[in-house]
C-alpha cells in the first residue's frame, strides 16, 4: 500500500524526511510535505498539548475540504494550502486499518482535482482552483486517494502535483502560472507490476527548481523543472519499479544533493544537473517514508523482508552498498534490518531517533548510534498509523488512521502525555506553525491552538 504524502498515504502521499538537527531552527512557515527541509519539526512551546474536537478546547477552527485527499497541509505566513480530488460518485470508497486486501480500486466516474487556500486565522476558504477535471487515468488502492501529493510553496508560487493528472503551479492570488503534462505515472509494488495503487510522492522547491519523484511501474525519472514558467531544466532516468516516497534536498560543504528513496536502490543526486553521486542497494520493496538528513547523517527506511533501516553518511560517494554480512562501512554508519518503518517517516528530534510502523509500534534509537532505547505500542492503540510524525516544544505527535493524535514526551523513556480524538479518519500529517497545529482528516482541516 501506498501514500503520502506518502504515500498509501498511498500511496499517499503520503510518501520523507524528518529531521531535526539541534544547530538548525525552522523558520515559521511550514513549505512542503513535513515543513521545512521535510524535518517535521516547529521550534516552538506554545504549541497544545491537549484539545477536544468535539467540545471546541483549543479549536480555534474547523473548515470542511470536499472530496479526498491524503496530502498534508502547508503554511505560508497566513495562508494554508490544500489539495483534493472530487469525485461525481457522492460517497467513494475509502478504506482504513490494517487491511491485507492490496487490491486496487477502478473509478469510472469524473473527479475535479482542486486547490484550496484557506485564511490561517479564520479558516476561510480564500480560493479554491479546479486544476483538472476527468476520469482518473489510473486505479487507487483502496486505502489511497487521487490527491496523496502534498503540495509545496517558496511564498510566490504554489506547486500541486495530481500524478497523471499533471504538475501545477499557482501563484498566491490563485492564478495559474504554468502546468507540466508527465505522462501516465502508474505505481505498484514490484511484486504486483499490473496493480496500481496510485501516485502519493510530492513536489519540492529549492531554490528556482520544482524537483518530483516519478518512479512508477515503465520509464521512472527524477526531474527539476523551472519554478518561474514550468520548463525542463534536466531529467535523469531511474531504474526504479513504484516508489512513494517524496525527495529530500540537502546542502552541506559545497555540495547540494536531491536523496531519494528507491526499490531498488536509494541514493543522491546533483541539485543542479541531476547526476547521480551515490547509490545504496536497498532491500525495501515498497519504499514510502521519505529520506532525510539530521546532523550530517541521511535516515533511510521502507518496507521489505525486515524493514531495513540505514543510517549513511550525507558525505557519501559511489556505491555505498553493504556488502553480504556486513552492517557498516565508510559510508553507512549503523543499520537495522528489521525495525523499518513501512509508511511513517521517522523523526529525529534531538539525540534520539524515532520509528513508528504502520502497526503503531513505537522505537526509539540513539541517533548517532542505533542504540535501542524502547520499544512500545503507542498507547496500547492496535489501530494502523499513515501519518508521520512531527514534534514541537519537546514533545511528539503521533497521529493514527483512527483520528487519534498521541502525545508522547521526547526523550530516552517512553512517556505518555495525552491522546486527542479528531471524530474523524486521519491519513495526513499534521503541520505546525506560530503555536498552531493544522490537521487534515478526511472531512475537515482543523486548525488547534490555544
């Protein structure tokens, strides 16, 4: 399954990178799938620790999204950004938990992929953008949407990536700049080439470049294209089966580097030609959490016999794979080939690592180690887990497909602080800004903040 992103989230897009490096704050504004540099986390102490939707605690509003969608919210100093995909079938399937039905889902009937802006402070829509209205070219998973992709902004331009129904740009006023057609972009598992379980990597922005991850079942690619008027600037194909993972861009000592999941292989590339710098053999084999970098080191996780983790590092160059037996080299500075997250992102939020499987289990690592610290079920929930987290003032947010948002202390002990209950499914991850957080269920984006 796929998301997000992610991506089943999937496919949702659900698709990761989450740092957090001690020496580097996040600005305000939250720009992309798990904000800034995807490192899912806001320096920030105001932010809730608990709310009530249902009674209104510390909502301070509640705006209704038509249609379906798994892609996450972002933030631009006061406008929040959305994307959905609205079917004329008035009551679509969507399906939730821990499923082993991997079948995909035909739609016969129109959708209108759409844009949304919505005021932060009153929850407003400003604007809303049909981008692209027909018959799906492609089949979801049941669990995934035809808007996993999250979308990105630079505070000029905002990108919306449908998948097969095209890339996006808008500019804040919600006047379409330019649109890219990609082809047909069909993603399933390598074991299940004929299914399809939908597109969930999203879009990025550095700089004056849109960088998206096209891995998909014939012809994968990674490309930048041109933020001010939508022309390629390069294109480096992949050898690559479905892949739901978002890219991550890192710049350290001259360098600058787009990290990419794969199936069958991870690695970096040039931010400014595309070509590759280095490659990691992966044994993921449905790669959805999105890779990212904390204190010079790249987190790399997905799913596979074992659900590898690999900890390289941003420094690497050539083939870093790991030889039979080994679980170290130059390169790769600790591995666990078996507690992996499938979906979630992992977090690194100050000297400890956090993985969060689709199961709810919860483990904690030394970052800089892969020190076991502990390994619990995230308050003793048995419900499946999309969503990746994020963390602020101290704490982690861990949201289930139930709606439950588990708050738990950070640190090297497993400590509980709250679980809040949104009445709703929830796919999406979460964004934080200004002491707010912004969750996306699968009705209602709500803004909580006390």
């Amino acid at each position: 399954m796929a998301f997000r992103n992610s991506c089943f989230a999937a496919l949702i897009g659900v698709t990761a990178t989450l740092v957090c490096s001690r020496t580097m704050a996040s600005p305000p504004n939250w720009p992309r799938f798990r904000g800034a540099h995807a490192r899912g986390i806001a320096e920030s102490d105001n932010v809730p620790v608990k709310w009530d939707a249902e009674k209104g605690e510390n909502i301070k509003w509640k705006t209704a999204i038509p249609g379906l969608g798994h892609s996450s919210p972002i933030v631009w100093g006061d406008r929040v950004f959305v994307t959905s995909a609205v079917s004329d079938d008035p009551d679509p399937v969507l399906h939730t938990g821990l499923l082993s039905d991997a079948s995909d889902y035909l739609e016969d009937v129109i959708h209108h992929y759409r844009v949304y802006c919505i005021d932060k402070n009153t929850g407003k829509i400003v604007w809303e953008k049909t981008a692209h209205s027909g018959v799906p070219h492609n089949r979801r998973h049941r669990k995934s949407t035809h808007a996993n992709s999250t979308p990105a902004t630079d505070g000029k331009h905002v990108i919306a990536f449908f998948g097969s129904e095209g890339l996006y740009c808008y500019d804040f006023s919600g006047r379409q700049i330019w649109k890219q057609n990609l082809g047909v972009l069909s993603a399933a598992p390598g074991y299940a080439p004929t299914t399809q379980w939908g597109f969930a990597s999203s879009p990025i922005i550095h700089e004056n470049l849109v960088i998206v991850q096209c891995d998909v079942s014939e012809q994968s690619f990674l490309a930048a294209y041109n933020v001010t008027d939508g022309t390629r600037v390069w294109h480096t194909p992949r050898d690559e089966g479905g892949t739901w993972s978002t890219p991550t861009v890192h710049a350290a000592d001259g360098r600058t580097q787009v990290i990419v999941n794969g199936t069958n292989h991870a690695g970096g590339y040039d931010a400014t030609t595309g070509e590759e710098l280095w490659r990691l053999t992966s044994t993921c084999i449905i790669p959805i959490p999105t890779p990212f970098v904390a204190d010079g080191l790249v987190f790399i996780t997905g799913a596979a016999v074992g659900n590898p983790i690999y900890v390289v590092r941003v420094d690497a160059r050539g083939d870093v794979s790991l030889k039979e037996g080994e679980q170290t080299n130059e390169s790769i500075v600790w591995s666990n080939l078996s507690r992996g997250s499938y979906i979630p992102t992992p977090i690194v939020y100050g000297d400890y690592f956090y993985v969060v499987n689709h199961r709810g289990i919860l483990t904690a690592y030394r970052a800089a180690s892969g020190e076991r610290l502990f390994h619990k079920r995230v308050t003793g929930s048995r419900a499946a887990f999309s969503s990746s987290p994020v963390a602020a003032g101290g704490r982690l947010y861990f949201t289930s497909e139930e709606g439950d948002i588990h708050v738990i202390k950070a640190g090297p002990e497993y400590e509980v602080l709250a679980a809040n209950r949104m009445g709703e499914p929830c796919l999406a991850t979460p964004a934080i800004t200004d002491g707010m957080i912004f969750i996306r269920t699968t009705k209602h984006l709500f803004a909580i903040g006390e």
